[in-house]
C-alpha cells in the first residue's frame, strides 16, 4: 500500500474517531461515503465497493467505540440502564442488517445509505431543541424493538447506530449530552455481530482485493483504527463543552454533505 494512501487513511481515522467522541455516531455515517470514494479510487470491484467501505467502517467502531465509551464514562454522562435495555435487540440486529446488505446491488445499498443520512440530517436541522420531560422511555419489550431497528439499520449501513440513537433518545426526552454517551456504548455490540457478520457475508468471494477478509479491507482497518481511537477523547471531551444548538448543527451539516455523495455514487454506479 501506496505511502500516500496509508496517510489519506490515517487523517480519515482522525477526523472519524473525532466525530465518534464528539457525536456518538462511531464514525460510520462518515466513514462510509469517504471509503467508498478511495476505494472507487484504487479499483476495488464496483459491485462490491460499497459493501466493503460499510463493512470496513464496522470493523473500525468496534476499537472507536471502546476509546469513546471511556471518555464519555469518565464525565458519568452514560445512562447504562438504558443502554442495557437496549442492547438485547441491537445484537440480533446487527446479524441481521449486514446480511440483507449482502443481498442488494451496490447502487441500491449506496442509495438506502444516503437516505437514511438525509432524513437523519433533516430531522436534526428542523426539530426545536426542546427537551419534553412528559415524554419517557418505552418499557423493556418497546426497548428491545427499538434496539432491533437500531441494530439492523446500523448493520445495514455500517454505522454505529448514534444516527437513530440519539435522536430518539432525544426525543423520549434524554438530554443531547447523555444521548450521545449513551450512543457510544451501543457502537460496540453493533460493531463486533456487524464485522462477523460481513466477514462471513463475503468469505467466500473470489474477486476481493489483496488484504481482504471477507469484505473488510484490513489496511484499512488498521491504519484509521489506530488513528481514530486516539482521536476519540479529543471528540468526547470537545461535547461536553459544546452547547445542544451546535452539536446538532455540526452533526446534520456532516451528513447532509456525505448523503449527496452517496446518491451521486448510487446514480453513476461506478
């Protein structure tokens, strides 16, 4: 692997582990449409690209997501009984999310990824910034639902779920701070089923590139895994400091930008 291209995936995991500290989102809802451009890049095959960006940006939540729930534990910002209630249905999400990515042309994965990055973005720019305390947390059966969508959207996506997450949270009336600490704590289930999964999805596939292991590029994976769980307390650290206006906002103008290349890529197709 080129020099330059090892310090294209050294900044990417900078800014990505940043944005795990600093949003909860595990970086996936970035990494996503930057590695699907570089992989574009070095001729990776079309119909497979996209497949091995989600799966490889999974790979690295699952060492971000670690760095990100430390620091955010630090500050006693993670509500852990809503994270635990949650979990049972992120697991068996996150083995289902990536095995119905495997099914889908790349155009159409490319395309549902972008959606689901605009709608995020649209929300969190439109919604008023008004906690309601009337509102509370479902039960633990509506708990684990919410945990089953949440993981199979990130599953499918590669991200580590902060982008339903936290608005939920939000909206059942979670302040903007413990959403996003709370988030972090879900990367890491997400991440690890998510990454098994796409190494069994794409184990079997022959025309992968060089240092691949099912459809997670291992190059890589290393290069901003290390980057990023550097990054990551910086992020988390950054947060608190940040009031609810700005967290939002840097958030949705992130994904508005990234969900336009992803409908770019789902339109030309290569």
């Amino acid at each position: 692997m080129a020099a330059q291209t090892i310090v294209i995936f050294v900044f990417l995991g900078l800014c990505t582990g940043f944005a795990a500290g600093l949003l909860g989102i595990g970086g996936g809802m970035i990494m996503v449409p930057l590695l699907t451009f570089i992989f574009s890049l070095r001729g990776f095959p079309v119909g497979t690209v996209v497949h091995m960006a989600i799966a490889t940006s999974l790979a690295v939540i699952f060492f971000t997501s670690i760095s990100s729930v430390i620091a955010h534990c630090k500050r006693d910002a993670i509500l852990w009984r809503v994270a635990f209630l949650l979990v049972p249905g992120v697991v068996v999400g996150s083995a289902v999310g990536p095995t119905i990515a495997a099914a889908l042309d790349t155009r159409y994965l490319a395309a549902l990824f972008g959606i689901f990055v605009f709608l995020s973005a649209w929300r969190m720019l439109g919604r008023k910034q008004v906690a309601t305390a009337r509102q509370r947390l479902p039960g633990a059966g509506g708990m684990s639902l919410a945990g089953l969508v949440i993981g199979t959207l990130s599953g499918l996506v590669g991200a580590g779920g902060g982008f339903i997450t936290v608005p939920f949270l939000g909206w059942r009336g979670v302040p903007i701070h413990n959403a996003v600490a709370t988030s972090a704590v879900l990367g890491f289930p997400i991440a690890l089923i998510g990454t098994l999964s796409y190494i069994y999805q794409g184990w079997s596939l022959r025309d992968l590139p060089e240092g691949s292991v099912g459809y997670i590029y291992v190059p890589a994976l290393l290069c901003i895994a290390l980057a990023s769980v550097l990054s990551a307390p910086l992020g988390a650290r950054t947060a608190h400091g940040m009031n609810v206006k700005q967290l939002r906002t840097t958030f949705a103008c992130i994904l508005m930008l990234l969900s336009m290349y992803m409908f770019w890529k789902a339109l030309v197709g290569s």
